[in-house]
C-alpha cells in the first residue's frame, strides 16, 4: 500500500494505491477532478478505471465537489457515513450550500488559487452507507470511524496496521494551533468525537488543510479545551454580529 499525497485546489488529497486498485479518502473539489485524473493516469500510469472507491466525509465543497465527476469518469463506487436525509435539504439547506462554495471560494483566494468551478450538486447518491467502524469495501483494512459535529455525517478513516488515521476537517490549526473546525453544528457530538480518537493516539494523523501529525493526548486536550459548548454556526454568527451593531447603535443614541 502507497498513500499518495496531493495538493489540491483548497485542500490534502489523500490516495490510496494497492496493486488490486485506488481509493480516493475524500472527494476532493470539482476543480481537483482533472488533476486526480492526471495523477492516476500519468504519475502512476494505470488507467482511471483502477479508482475503484471515492470516500465523501461529508458533503463541504472540498470533500464532496468531486466525488459525482469522479465516478461518471472512472466508475468508483461512493461510500460515505449513513445518513437520513440530503445534508442540503429544502430552501435552507439549498442556501447554505451557496453560502459553503463562496466560502471555498474566500479560502482560495486567500492562500492565491485562481478562480475555478466550484460547482457541484447539493444531492448526493452513494453506492453505499457505512456504519460506524465498518470495513471499507475492496479495501478491508480500512474503516470507518463516525466523528460527526463539524456536520451531523462527518466520517474518519483508519488502517490500523499501518497505524494511519483521516480526520478530513475533525481537527483543524490557526496559527499553528489545534483548533475545532468552523462551523460546528452539534458541540456534544463534536467532543464525543475528538474524545474518540484518543483510542488512536500514536497514529499518523492525516488531515484535509494541514501538514501529517503524529496524533497525541495533548493535540486531543488542546482541541477539546477550544470546543464550544453550543453551536458555532454562520447563522449564529450574524446573529451576533446584528446584536451587537443594535447595541452600538443604541448607545450611540444615548450619547
């Protein structure tokens, strides 16, 4: 087993490469779709049809965006975390799916990508739903681990004989700290989460925006002391951020 890493558009791509064939641990963004290709085809000379499993973490615009193109060019079969509903269901979920591409697009700009289509559909049709701690299919020794918070289907991956663990966006840093991701919709979930993954101290942390890390209790400690106790949410951020403009509005008027 080889893992391939790839600097994609916004984020790490992780591809596994086993003689019987590839698997891509996330779905990387739409415009990460050419460049996966490329790699498969020319950097390891084997034909795209060797992509055999697309993993979705959950559904953000760099973990999701490429998955669909993925499979219609190389017939992978997409895996992702059981789930009841579309993440982006109805008229909110359609918003905030706009709202989560602009985003993407504010993170490229801010570390000098160009501009690129970004767009994706905001349904997602697997070939498969795994539970917690299932087997991947046609790649055994990995599976998946539920570490739901950042959003209500986040999955992790591991391979427990090489000892390597795929957080995707479970743990983040800003300014070389270990941070929470933003937005957290379900803090309980999320610390029961980051709590779960001390079973997996010693691994070789593999994650979405940043640099391989040895995971440790105290990268664990760090990222649990910053967790919210309640909903880090775009919404809830306007909302205080218009509660806070009233506030100063009204003292303006009573100076």
């Amino acid at each position: 087993m080889i893992i391939h890493k790839i600097n994609g558009y916004i984020q790490n791509i992780f591809l596994v490469e086993y003689s019987h064939g590839c698997m891509l641990l996330d779905g990387c963004s739409r415009a990460d779709v050419e460049l996966v290709t490329k790699f498969v085809v020319e950097e390891l000379n084997r034909p795209l049809s060797d992509l055999k499993v697309i993993l979705v973490t959950h559904m953000h615009p760099d973990h999701a965006g490429g998955a669909s193109a993925l499979k219609r060019l190389s017939r992978a079969r997409i895996f992702t975390l059981a789930f009841e509903k579309q993440w982006y269901a109805g008229v909110s979920g359609f918003c905030a799916h706009i709202i989560d591409i602009l985003l993407a697009y504010w993170v490229a700009s801010r570390i000098g990508r160009p501009m690129k289509n970004l767009w994706y559909g905001w349904r997602l049709s697997p070939d498969g739903m795994l539970e917690d701690n299932q087997p991947i299919p046609s790649f055994e020794d990995w599976s998946s681990i539920s570490t739901p918070g950042h959003t209500d289907r986040d999955m992790s991956v591991v391979n427990h004989k090489c000892k390597q663990i795929y957080v995707a966006d479970v743990i983040v840093t800003v300014k070389g700290e270990y941070y929470c991701p933003f937005p957290v919709y379900m803090p309980e979930e999320y610390r029961l989460s980051v709590s779960k993954l001390e079973r997996y101290k010693g691994f070789e942390m593999m994650m979405a925006h940043v640099p391989n890390v040895t995971l440790s209790q105290k990268i664990i400690d760090d990222v649990l002391s910053k967790a919210p106790s309640s909903p880090r949410t775009f919404k809830r951020l306007i909302q205080a951020k218009l509660k806070r403009a009233r506030q100063l509005i009204q003292i303006s008027k009573v100076r």
